[in-house]
C-alpha cells in the first residue's frame, strides 16, 4: 500500500468514497437547512467569494536560486479596506512536510511587502515552493497564486 502510513494516508481512493459520499450528502442537507441570511454573510474559510472584494496580491515569481542562500520574497498587496496580513506558507518539494509560515512585513507606505527565509531553513535537497495568504481589514482574503487562474504555488529551483 502506498501512503504515509503513520497518518493513516495508505490504500485505494475507492476505500474513501462511500464515506465522502456519505458526507457530501450531509453537507448539502445542512446548507438547504440553513437560512438564506448565513450563505450571504459569510464566506466560506472566510475567504470572500465576491471577487471584486478580495485583497489584490502581485508578485514577480521567483524561478532559480542559489541553494545554500536565504531567499527574499517581495509583493505588493492592495485592498480598499487595508491589508491585515500577508502570510508566505513555504516547504521544500517534498511532500512529507508540512509548510511553514513567516508573516511578510511593509516596506514602505507604497502596498510593499517583503519576506526572507533563512537559508538553514532550505534544505538544498530539494527543490523549494511557496505560496501567499492575504486578509485584508474586513476579513476578506484569497490565496495566489490564484488556484483558478494557474498552479496554487510557485517553485524555485535551487541552483546546485
């Protein structure tokens, strides 16, 4: 069986599906139950679901770096409500580890943002990938890259 067997992550997807099955018809039972009232006021993961309203991330994304070096990621966020946060979830490509997170800093008054990783944080075995989290002041956020638009990560390869 392939899998990460200490997360219970092993066996055939036809083994799940009579439970996910099971539990898509629940939650289109409790949406139908709910009033009309809590479907408009509340996005789901509290990302919004208007478009128009998301906080706007652009990014140059970065392709190829030395390995063994930090790695500085910029942005430039915008949200007619003020950024709260951008957060920079990143890991090596390797798919038994989980992402870390460094919350990106202002640098300057212009929607400028700014993240480094140390390089004792890359290891120069793999390949590295990250991505962006960004909430603005009225709880609306969104990922990029834009998981409708291209891949929802970028990767950098290391320069070896």
């Amino acid at each position: 069986m392939m899998g990460a067997r200490s997360r219970n992550l092993c066996g055939n997807w036809k083994d799940e599906l009579a439970g996910l099955e099971k539990g898509l018809a629940a939650l289109e039972q409790e949406r139908k139950a709910a009033p009309s009232t809590a479907m408009k006021t509340s996005p789901p993961n509290g990302f919004a679901a208007d478009p128009l309203q998301r906080p706007v991330l652009i990014f140059q994304p970065l392709s190829t770096t030395p390995a063994g070096k930090p790695i500085t990621i910029t942005a430039q966020a915008h949200a007619p409500s003020g950024i709260r946060w951008i957060h920079l979830r990143y890991r090596s490509v390797n798919q038994y580890l989980d992402y870390k997170t460094v919350v990106m800093q202002p640098s300057g008054d212009d929607g400028n943002y700014v993240a480094t990783i140390p390089a004792d944080q890359i290891p120069p075995t793999w390949d590295f990938m990250y991505l962006f989290e960004v909430m603005d002041n009225q709880g609306n956020g969104a990922i990029y890259p834009d998981l409708n638009k291209t891949t929802p990560y970028v990767i950098v390869h290391l320069a070896r």
